[in-house]
C-alpha cells in the first residue's frame, strides 16, 4: 500500500491534519490503535482558540460548531472571597469558543468518512521505518496480519506513549520536563454551569476551576494529592470541597448532582527538541504537555498542524520545502511561549506543598497586580486566546 503522508494517530490533531490534506489533494492514511467509539469516549476540554477555528473552518468542518458552540468574551479570576473579571473582548477585542474536544473529534470523522479517506482502526505494533531516508515506510498488524505502507512523510500525532517521539534517537532528542507536585480531580455533571465562563480560582485549599461542556453539562476541578485515588473522593466530598474553594457568590448557586465521569489527571510540563528527523514530524502531545491551567493542550496540537500543513502544501503545489525544513523551528517557537503561558497560570493558582509565607505573598501579590493592571490583563488575555500563527 502507498499513501504520500501516513498520520499515526487519529485523535483530532491527526484527523485534523489529515482532512485539510484531503481539501488539497494530498492522500493520507489515518493510523489508529483504537476504535472510533473508543477515540470518542475520551472527555476532554473545549475552549478553542481562534486560531484553531480558523482551521476548522478551513477543513470544512465549522458548521455544527457555528450552531453550538458558546463564545466566551472573558473569563474569572478568584483569589479567596474576591473576584475579577478578565475582559478579553474588551482588552484585545477577541475571544474563545467553547465547544467540546469530543465534538470536534467526531466532526472530523464525519467529515473523513464522507470524503471516503481511509482510516485504519486497531492497529497494533506500529513500526516507522526509513524516517531519515528519502523512503520511509510504517508497517503495522490489523487483524493478526502484517501491513506495510510506503509513504513520503509521517506525521506522528500518536500523543506522549505513542511510538513517534521514540522512533527519534534518544542521542538525537533534548527532552524537558517539569512535574507538579498534585494533580486534579476532575468530575463532569449534568448540571447547569455556575456561571457564564470559567472560574479559575485560588484559595488556601487549593486551586478549583468551575468549566462547562454546554448549558447543562458541567466540569470542575479541584487540585488534590498524587497519592489520592478517585476511590478517596465521593461526589458529596468533591462538592463540599469545591465550595470551600470558590468564592461564597458562586457556592451558595452551585447546582450539585451525581457524577457521570470522575478522574484523576496529573500535571506535566514536557517538550522534546526536535519535532522533526527526517521525513518524520511530531505533532501535539507527541512532542509537547502542557498543565491543563490556560486550556492550552489542544490549540498548541492545532499550531503544530497549522505549520505542517503550510509545509506540507508547500511541498506539493511547488515543490518549496522550506516550509517541512523550518517545521520543528516554527513549531517549537510557539510551543515554548504556550509552555510559559501554562506554567504562570499554574504557578498563580495553585498551592505548592513547599510554598514558603514569602512565596504565598507573591503569588497573593502576582494576583493583584493582575487585578488591578489593564496591560497585564492584555497580556494574559493575549495568551489566553492564542498566540498568532
């Protein structure tokens, strides 16, 4: 079999790249090692920066999310009793959307499966070999038997355990990583958000974020102990905590309800240096982790697919490779500013369990500055709606 670009991993990153290829042309093969439901199972945020709808648009697969979607023109910021408002619209005149990492996912399969684009399901012990020729090929089993494609690139959109990131040399590879010392439990409910946009709030508990998938299905956060396991926490424990930790404003309207998902995420900071070797190029959490604080995972996939399509299309309609050559460069200048955004979001809101009372005055301090400075909340709203292109 042959294809020009083989995209390992068919979450929204690679599906994404894979139907704005199909717009132009390009052939590509979609490798994944679960199945469609599976892939859609999967809960994930939805804030979308501007950027990434932009993309969406492009790949033809906007409408349902023109009808759905909310528009969030600011969000909140708690510190203790008190709360401001970040006014996005009106300190940079943009703002983000909302609409589910789920729905996204499912448009783009909608989209493939009506394009006749092919997609491989189930595919076990995927092998990349050649990335550093001018012939590389992917062989894989589906089904108990062996397959091979041969290809001109590959894109590895197969996320942090997948096989891409290791296919590169480790004497190749500079990886950086930082852990957070806790992690967040995450419940979803259906339940009217607490209010129009996001919480993100501090307090001497803890870090909590009140988050929303539509007017009826919400998702809040709390920050816990890596030694917590989701056994540890009822839904009546996570309430009552989570009331502790937000304002009295948002606690006493806070509508509670049995739990449809709940788990436990850590937090990670990790890059690996390059996102290209060879023919080979990484895309989304295959090369990059951000903390979740700043909702900043999927729009730096996005970012990643924006500069290799450009490459790509490049390639073929004139031959320039310039675009592929400057791919790891180009990606890797934004990655690192999305990075810095997520981990000062992080390090604002949350408690370090080695925090001295110097260290909690400066982050009190950091926070009012925030408050009460428009051109620091230009530059957070900056951030947060997504860097250009």
């Amino acid at each position: 079999m042959r294809s020009q670009v083989v995209i390992i991993g068919g979450g929204p990153s690679g599906l994404l790249l894979g139907q704005l290829l199909h717009r132009k042309g390009i052939e590509a093969v979609v490798l994944e090692r679960k199945t469609r439901d599976y892939v859609l199972a999967r809960i994930r945020a939805g804030i979308l920066e501007s950027g990434m709808v932009g993309l969406l648009r492009e790949a033809g697969v906007a409408d349902r999310l023109d009808r759905e979607c909310f528009r969030h023109d600011g969000t909140l910021i708690a510190d203790g009793a008190e709360m401001f408002h970040v006014d996005f619209k009106d300190l940079i005149g943009k703002s983000v959307i909302l609409y589910g990492q789920t729905e996204v996912t499912r448009d783009l399969y909608d989209a493939r499966e009506a394009a006749g684009a092919t997609t491989i399901f189930n595919v076990e012990d995927v092998v990349i070999e050649g990335a550093d020729t001018d012939a590389p090929h992917v062989t894989f089993t589906e089904h108990g038997q062996a397959r091979r494609i041969d290809c001109d690139y590959i894109a590895g959109c197969d996320g942090f355990h997948g096989v891409s990131r290791q296919t590169i040399p480790a004497c190749v590879r500079t990886e950086y990583e930082k852990v957070y010392p806790f992690g967040w439990l995450g419940i979803l409910s259906e339940t009217p958000p607490v209010n129009d946009e996001l919480i993100y709030a501090n307090s001497e508990r803890g870090f909590a974020l009140c988050s929303m998938r539509n007017a009826s299905l919400s998702r809040y956060y709390i920050q816990c102990s890596l030694s917590d396991s989701v056994e540890d926490w009822s839904d009546a424990a996570f309430w009552d905590e989570l009331k502790r930790r937000i304002p009295e404003e948002a606690a006493e309207i806070l509508v509670t309800g049995p739990s449809i998902e709940k788990s436990i995420a850590p937090l990670r900071s990790f890059v690996t240096e390059p996102m290209r070797w060879g023919r080979l190029f990484l895309c989304g959490d295959a090369a990059h982790i951000v903390p979740p604080t700043g909702a900043k995972g999927l729009n730096t996939a996005a970012s990643d697919i924006h500069y290799l399509y450009e490459g790509l299309v490049q390639v073929y309609e004139a031959g320039d490779r310039e675009g592929i050559d400057r791919y790891s460069e180009r990606a890797l200048s934004r990655v690192w500013k999305a990075e810095r955004f997520s981990w000062w979001m992080t390090t604002l809101l949350h408690r370090f369990p080695d925090m001295s009372a110097f260290d909690l005055r400066i982050q009190k301090a950091d926070i009012a500055f925030l408050r009460e400075n428009r051109d620091a909340q230009k530059v957070m709203a900056t951030n947060y709606v997504g860097l250009p292109y």
